[in-house]
C-alpha cells in the first residue's frame, strides 16, 4: 500500500500562473517531505524539501506548504514557466534507528505541463 | 565534476541471462539507492545501502541483489532476469546525514529490457 500518494497524474497551467501539486501521505511518522523534479531522459533532481515540525519552506519561485493534521502537503510555484513543465515527485522520509531508516518512499508523480 | 554514471544507459537481455548494472559516485558519498521507475508506479526503492558491507532491501527487493565492497560502486545484479523487470533503473547517492531532509543526486537511468 503506498505511503505517499499523487493523485493527479497531470496538471496544466498557463506561464505566470500558480502552479499547485499535491501529496498526501498516511504515515504520520515521517519526518521529511521532499520534492524531486525530473525531466525526461534524466535522473530525478532535488527541489525543496520541508521538516515534519514545520509547515512552510521557501526558496525563490518555489513553497512547500505542509498540513500534518491533514497529512498532505503541496508544492506552490509562482509565477510558472514553460522550463517547470517536468514531472514532480513527493517522496517522505523517516529518522528511525531501526528498519526504516534508509527508506524513501516516493509518489507515483504529476507531469506539469506549463504553457505560454 | 561531481556525478552518479550508470552503466549500460540501455540494455536488451532475455529471459534468464543474468546482467549487472554497475552505479558509481566520485562525491565520496556514504549513502547509495537503487530505484526503479514505471509507468503509474512512480518510484519505487529497490535496495540502499548506508556504507560499505552496509545494504538492505527498499520496497521491491525480489528478483535482485547488491553489493557493496567500495565505497563509491553499488552495482545492481539482475541473477535471472525476467520480463516484469523491464524498466527504467535509477541510481541515486548522498552523504549519510543528509538523505533524510536533503538531496540525493541521481544517475541519468538505465532501460532495461528483458524480452
């Protein structure tokens, strides 16, 4: 059963507007959210990333929003450009001395598309 | 230039005959992962390890093995490949502290197809 869900596979959004990608996870033991972009024929890249006892990171066109009593998180770029259009991953992860640590548990992914 | 390589990028094989994907780092990185990603699955950790001599098993283990002697090698070994590991295979490391909240870097992936 997944731990981390993206339950829109694609979103399309016009160049200057927000774009909003969402994540929602079930385990309330994580610790960390990250989000990884990737482009097609390349490896997922770091973006952002935000701890469990926080609720918002920043950095430049990009927020992470996270809502724990809900157990989602979301990922705001404003404004978007045509060079966002990617694939997003949320992926959790938890500091736990025992089995789980070294795991990362990733979403299944949301194509942004972003249009002039 | 600090980076993951994978090799093959691509790779053809049959059923049964068995193939290694070899992942090194030159970032002197104690943390290393496999992945593999498929279409609606996302991505899905294979095996990790924490340092040399230091592996263990992610989400989808079976039908795969690693090992780690070095540092900066984690080779994945496909023992008898079968079609439903036909995908496309990440490689990804970081430095031990970070992984949690922090950036792994990921290889630029190899296609696998088994027929």
């Amino acid at each position: 059963d997944q731990q981390v869900k993206q339950n829109s596979p694609s979103l399309s959004v016009q160049e200057g507007r927000i774009s909003i990608l969402n994540c929602d996870y079930t385990n309330s033991m994580f610790d960390y959210f990250l989000w990884y972009k990737k482009y097609p024929a390349e490896g997922p890249t770091f973006l952002i990333s935000i701890s469990s006892i926080k609720d918002k990171n920043e950095d430049g066109r990009f927020t992470v929003f996270l809502n724990k009593s809900a157990k989602h998180l979301s990922l705001h770029i404003v404004p978007s450009q045509p060079g966002d259009s990617a694939v997003y991953f949320c992926a959790a992860s938890q500091i736990d001395r025992g089995s789980t640590l070294g795991r990362l548990y990733f979403g299944r992914g949301t194509q942004l598309t972003v249009w002039p | 230039e600090a980076q993951v390589t994978q090799n093959p990028r691509y790779l053809i094989t049959v059923t049964g005959k068995k193939l290694t994907v070899t992942c090194s780092q030159n970032m002197n990185h104690e943390y290393m992962s496999w992945y593999r990603q498929d279409p609606g699955l996302g991505l899905r950790q294979i095996y990790y390890s924490m340092n040399v001599e230091v592996t263990d098993k992610g989400d989808v283990p079976e039908g795969y093995k690693v090992s780690r002697k070095e540092k900066r090698n984690f080779p994945l070994i496909l023992e008898s490949p079968s079609p439903n590991q036909t995908s496309l295979y990440f490689c990804a490391s970081s430095l031990l502290a970070d992984f949690v909240y922090n950036e792994q870097f990921f290889g630029p992936g190899t296609r696998l197809t088994v027929l």
